[in-house]
C-alpha cells in the first residue's frame, strides 16, 4: 500500500517500462510480506513444539523419578508383609518383620518427600548425591526383606561425580528390586568399582525364585536406567546369563553431565 501511494504521488509510470517497473516493485513487496508472515509462523510453530517436547521430557523424567523412589520400597513391604503372614506362631520374627516393614515405609516417605522438593522450582538446589552409606543402607534393605545379598565395593568416589553416583545408586536400586520381585530368596551379588574415568556396577541373581508374593513389573526401570547412561555415553546391558539367573552391568564415565 505503501509503494502504490509513494508511486501514485510520482505520477503514473510512463509507458512500458514504467508499468513493468511499478508491478515488479509490487511483486517484491508482496513477495517479502509473505515470506515474513510465514517466517513468523513457522517460529511461532518451532515454539510450540520445543515446549511440547520440553513438557514430555519433564513428564518422562518424574515418571522415571517416582518409578525409582516408590517401586523399590513399595516391592520390599508387599515382600516383608507377605511373608509376616506365615510368621504369627514366632512372635519375635513377627516383630523384626513389622518392624523392617514400618522402617522401609518412613525410608519411602523420606525419599518422597526429597523428590517433592526436587521437583518444586523454588525449594532449594535440584542435584542430590546418595551417601556412602545409603547404599549400603539400600542393601540392608533388600536384605531385611528376605534377599540374600553380597555386597562388594573398590574404589573411592571422586569430588564431582554426584550425577554418577546417582545413577549407580539407581542402578543398584532398581536391581535389587527386580531381584526381590522375580528371584526372591536367591542369592544376589552387587559389586561396584570406582576408577578415575568410570564406574562399574554388576547386580547378579542366581535361578529363579518365587514371584507368589511381589508385584508385576512394567520394564519401565531398565529402560530408563538404558537411556540415562547413554546420555552419560556410558554403557547399559541387563539380560540372562548362562547357567540361570539374571545380570545387570552398567559402566557410568564419571564427570559427564547429563
């Protein structure tokens, strides 16, 4: 509109050439409008779809949160309360059991409170580091609800391996609840090794035991352990091994971010 007013003021083009002149000029204005109105569009479009992808990646890593936090605990109180049931004419197991029961629930509550605050943009700093003792502590767990488990460790963690020695703690964790699930009562071994430039972790369940008293798994655990190391570009491997049983192997580079 513009180009036409300015033109209109300059008179009428003279002739041929003036006329070719005037709609060419028109032809690019209107050319340019168009390619800035989809320009626009197409960033308003690019927009939309980094904050959908942005929301299902924030929707997928709570799942994986609440899928560590709760199953591992939950899975260890179905186990102890199952097996309480069979313990009414022994009075002092009976305690110890309701008693490990009682402490895996406060332990559930604890962890889930953590993951409220994680998850709550305005409390405080997001990265947590497990403890040397809390995994210890996770196989005492385990332990307590009837798995028998050898636990072995080299190495010493290294400052700024916090998001590492998370995963191995989830590594182990999700693990040992696959083990209380699918293999209760056989022999489970967890080692993990702690070099300058990875760690190492390998969760072996000998057989298959009885599954009667525990919960059905959805896969949700290995999967998501897969593809957080592979962020790291660390290496994941979970399947069964020759001669019966089940193994898990993870090898987490230490100072890679996610």
């Amino acid at each position: 509109m513009l180009l036409v007013v300015a033109l209109g003021l300059r008179g009428a083009p003279e002739g041929v050439p003036g006329y070719v002149t005037f709609y060419l000029a028109l032809a690019l204005a209107w050319g340019a409008g168009t390619w800035l109105r989809q320009s626009r569009a197409a960033e308003v479009e690019r927009r939309v779809h980094v904050a959908e992808a942005a929301r299902a990646a924030e929707r997928a890593r709570i799942a994986r949160e609440l899928h560590d936090v709760v199953t591992h605990h939950v899975t260890a109180m179905v186990v102890q309360a199952e097996a309480a049931r069979y313990l009414t004419a022994h009075p002092d197991r009976l305690d110890q059991t309701l008693t490990a029961v009682t402490d895996t629930g406060r332990t559930a509550i604890s962890d889930l409170r953590h993951l409220l605050d994680v998850l709550d943009p305005g409390h405080g700093p997001r990265a947590r580091t497990p403890s040397a003792g809390e995994l210890h502590d996770l196989v005492e767990q385990t332990r307590r609800a009837g798995q028998p488990v050898e636990f072995t460790e080299g190495g010493r963690a290294a400052a700024g391996t916090g998001i590492a020695e998370m995963i191995v703690y989830r590594v182990v964790q999700e693990s040992l609840t696959n083990a209380l699930k699918h293999a209760h009562g056989r022999s489970t071994t967890v080692d993990v090794r702690r070099g300058d430039r990875e760690i190492a972790v390998e969760i072996g369940t000998d057989g298959t035991g009885s599954t009667a008293a525990s919960p059905g798994g959805s896969g949700r655990g290995l999967a998501g352990l897969r593809e957080r190391i592979g962020v790291l570009g660390g290496e994941f491997s979970a399947g069964h091994r020759d001669g019966g049983g089940f193994v898990v192997r993870a090898r987490i580079p230490v100072g890679s971010a996610s």
